[in-house]
C-alpha cells in the first residue's frame, strides 16, 4: 500500500528567517515550530513574495495569541498579560509544544485534513483547475506567456515550500469572477468573491525580533468572547458547510485566519515534496464583510468604506500620518488600522517601525505587481505626548503631496497648450512624477530625521520648481511655448485649475 504524502508545516523547514546579529544558530529555514520556540533570536522573516508574507504573519498572529493566553483574556488585564510577555521576553516553548499537540496532522499540507484546504474538492469538482492556476504570474488557460514559459499541458511542478506561499496568496488576495465548477449539496457554481485582502496594502508593526513583532501585532479581543468560539480552520471539528453563509468571525483569531472566500486543495507527488495539480473555486456564496485590522480605511465620494490600495508607484512616507492619526489631513477621512490604536502600550516602542506589504491589483483577476516597504521606527510618536509631532508629520505629508499634485498638473496644462489638445495623461507628466516624488521623499525623511518641520511648503515648492523647468526646458523654442509655460506655471502656487 502506497504511503500517503504528507508536509507537515510543524516540523518540515520551509520558513526563511534572518537570526539577530550575534546569534549563533546557523539553520536558515525552519517550520513553525522552530520559528515559534526562537522567535526571540529572529530577527525577521524572509518569506516568500509581500502578500504571502502578509498572509504568513496572520497566521502566526493567531498562534502567537493561542500559545500566550492573549487570545481571551478581557480588555482589562489584556494588557497587564501582554507586559508579562514582553517582560518574558520570549515565548514558552512548552506552551508552542502541547497547543500543537492538541492538533495532529492539522498543519499537514496534504493528507485527511490539508491545511486551509477543503479536500471534499476532489470529488465536488469535475476536475482540477490546473497547477498553473495555483501560481501566480504563470500563464493559464488562453493566458499569454511573459515570464515564463508554462504550459497546462505540461506544468512544472512546485517545491511544496513554494506552494504555501501561492496557497496562502489565493486565500487572502484570490482573484475574483469565473472559477472551477463545484457542486455542493444542491449548489452548482463556478464563480466566486475576491479574498479579502486583494488589492489592499497591510500595515505591520515591527520590532528588533520577530516575538517583539509578533506581541505588537496583537489586538485584544472583545471584552465578554468567548474564546471557543473564536476558531481557526485548523481547529474546528468539521469542514464548515459551503451551502450555508459564511461562519461568524466573533474575535481576533478567526478574522485572522477564518475569513477566505476561495476554497482550494494542492495535489502532491508520491514523495510530499512537490505539487503536481491543484483545485481552485468558490468557497461560499456569500460575500464576507471585510474588517480586517492591519488596512486603512477611507470613505469614498459616495460615503462607503473602502481600503487604501496597494500602489507601487506610491511611497510609503505618503502613508505616514493616516498611520500615527486617528484623524488625519485630509478628504477622504482615512482610519489608521485598528492595531495601532494600542501598540503604543507595547514595550520598546521606539524600536518599533512599519512594514507595508501588499499586491496591487484590480478587483477581479489583474495581477499588477507586489508593494513592500519599511519606515524607520515611528510608532514611539503614537506615545500621547508625541502626537503634536505626529501631527506636524502630517503637515509635512501634505505639503509634500501638494506640490506633487500641482507640478504634474502644470505640466500637463503647458503640455497641452503648446500642442492645443485636452488636459491630459503626456510624457511631460510622468517625467515630473519621475523627478518630484524621489525628491520629495528625500526632504520628507530628512525632515522627520532633523525634527524640522518650519518651512516644509517652501522647501516642497522649491523642488516642484526646479522639476517644472527642467521637464519644460525641452519645449520648442518659439514666442507661443514660452507663454505657454509661463502662464502654466502659476499653477505651482495655486493658480487657474484644469476645467
């Protein structure tokens, strides 16, 4: 009889980490296991692309939280329970231990009950959507070849360290729209929701170690929960029925790792150590709401909630004040991520900075290209006595945008006069974004750094000037170009806006 594969995330190494300097481990990958007992000695995770990793910290989030208590204990001692653990400094490699214990085979990657998979897939689908479904930026289907070249017909198969990463990317930034056909009870679709981070950029509190990261990555739970409702995949007795809506998420674990609408099944080789097919569809019918804790919400034009969206043309210091301000500048009402309402409390908070991790993409199935990036460490200024300066941060933030906003618009309307056309995207406009933007998030972070914050606009402006002539320097020279420049560039100091 053929011995069943199994990938057992627990023991099998499939985590790159970095070890804080001095240490003397020489392991480079480990399972989840290892990664929870030295947690203390690293310094942070090397894991696959930004959105995995973003879905990978959620998961450990959840464990983090079991292993600590911090996923029950009430909003009055929450608290006091996290000091004691940051004063431990570690996690208890006991507790790690026995919480795996008590779930065998549950983080297998294949087997009965695969991890955050649903292997009632292989007899409610007609067939398997296809290995280079599961991977993102392979071609599938009719799908265009650019970097790579796959062929349904003959996929290459994948590592199965690899395939959690793609595993994890579809359950939290899966596309939305036509899927593989399911038929469960008296339901047969093919269509389905995107997850609930697609598109979306998360923000991540980070300290000197990954425990320091994971225990400022918590978020209390509601006062009166009850924390055996409160369940991970993982952890529930049975598979959660498609026909019916979507399971409640009452608390902070389950919104962590209970809340994908895509329901997925990898098909390995006979050894475990690679997968050769896959399963990709619907996972319920219903739409989840999305709460996640880690996005920015803002309010759309029409007065509906919505989540900033992962931008990789856009830098990070633009996001900084939507992070330390419960209210800041601004139109569109942004609210930072719920997380940093309390991980000022956290000891060593002036270690603490952000990491920004998300793919940009459109709702439905445009993959664009992954976001990651990192402030220095900021969240000391969410201490009640440093807000004044999180809010000068803010006035920064928007001078700097200001003069961005009317650089590029400058040069449009010169762009468009001299060639007597509409007001429009043009050459000279990605040029001045290509110049100002650098500029601008160079005098931004000195002026965070130096604590300097009088004369941002002026300092702003001189840069949108100096862009501005050069990006116009090339226009032809004749009396009507000139003009048109000129008149143009009032804009830089609030003049005539576009119709």
């Amino acid at each position: 009889m053929a011995t069943e594969a199994s990938f057992d995330l627990v023991t099998r190494n499939w985590i790159p980490v970095r070890w804080v300097a001095g240490s003397t481990n020489t392991d480079t990958v480990l399972g989840l296991r290892n990664v929870l007992h030295h947690a203390h000695e690293i310094e942070t995770l090397k894991f696959g692309p930004p959105p995995a990793l973003s879905a990978l910290y959620r998961v450990l989030y959840a464990l983090a939280a079991r292993v600590t208590g911090l996923d029950g204990s009430g909003e009055d001692d929450w608290d006091d329970l996290r000091d004691k653990w940051l004063d431990e400094g570690r996690l208890d490699k006991d507790e790690v231990d026995r919480y795996f214990a008590e779930h065998p085979r549950r983080f297998d990657l294949f087997g009965e009950r695969p991890f955050l998979q649903d292997p009632r897939l292989r007899a409610q689908c007609p067939k398997p959507s296809g290995l280079n479904k599961l991977v993102f930026g392979r071609p599938a289907g009719n799908n265009h070849v650019w970097f790579g070249h796959h062929r349904d017909a003959d996929p290459r198969p994948l590592d199965a360290e690899e395939a959690v990463a793609h595993l994890l990317m579809w359950i939290y930034y899966g596309p939305s729209g036509r899927c593989s056909s399911r038929t469960a009870g008296a339901i047969t679709a093919a269509d389905v929701s995107a997850g609930p981070l697609r598109g979306a950029l998360s923000y991540h509190p980070e300290g000197a170690t990954l425990f320091h990261t994971l225990m400022a990555g918590l978020i209390p739970p509601a006062r009166f929960l009850e924390v055996e409702t409160d369940q991970c995949p993982w952890e529930k007795e049975h598979l959660t029925d498609p026909e019916m809506p979507p399971p409640a998420t009452p608390g902070p674990c389950s919104r962590w790792t209970d809340v994908g609408q895509h329901a997925l099944l990898l098909v390995p080789d006979a050894t475990g150590t690679r997968v050769v097919d896959a399963y990709a569809t619907w996972a319920f019918r219903d739409k989840r709401p999305r709460t996640d804790p880690y996005l920015i919400w803002q309010i759309s034009q029409a007065g509906n909630p919505y989540a900033r969206p992962a931008d990789s043309g856009r830098a990070l210091w633009r996001d900084i004040d939507a992070l330390l301000l419960k209210d800041p500048l601004g139109s569109n009402q942004a609210r930072r991520p719920a997380v940093f309402d309390t991980v000022y409390e956290a000891d060593d908070t002036e270690a603490l900075r952000v990491r920004a991790l998300g793919f940009e993409q459109d709702g439905k199935t445009k993959d664009v290209q992954y976001v990651s990036g990192t402030t220095p460490a900021i969240l000391d200024l969410l201490k009640p006595g440093e807000r004044h300066r999180a809010r000068e941060i803010g006035t920064l933030r928007v001078a700097g945008e200001a003069y961005g906003f009317r650089v590029t618009l400058a040069v449009k309307r010169a762009w468009a006069t001299i060639l007597n056309e509409k007001i429009g995207p043009c050459a000279w406009a990605e040029e001045a974004a290509a110049l100002y933007w650098p500029e601008a998030e160079r005098e931004f972070w000195s002026r965070m750094h130096e604590r300097s914050y009088e004369g941002a606009w002026r300092s702003f402006r001189v840069h949108a000037e100096t862009v501005y002539d050069r990006v116009t320097a090339r226009a032809p020279r004749t009396a009507a170009a000139a003009r048109a420049i000129e008149r143009a560039r009032s804009t830089l100091y609030g003049g005539k806006r576009a119709a």
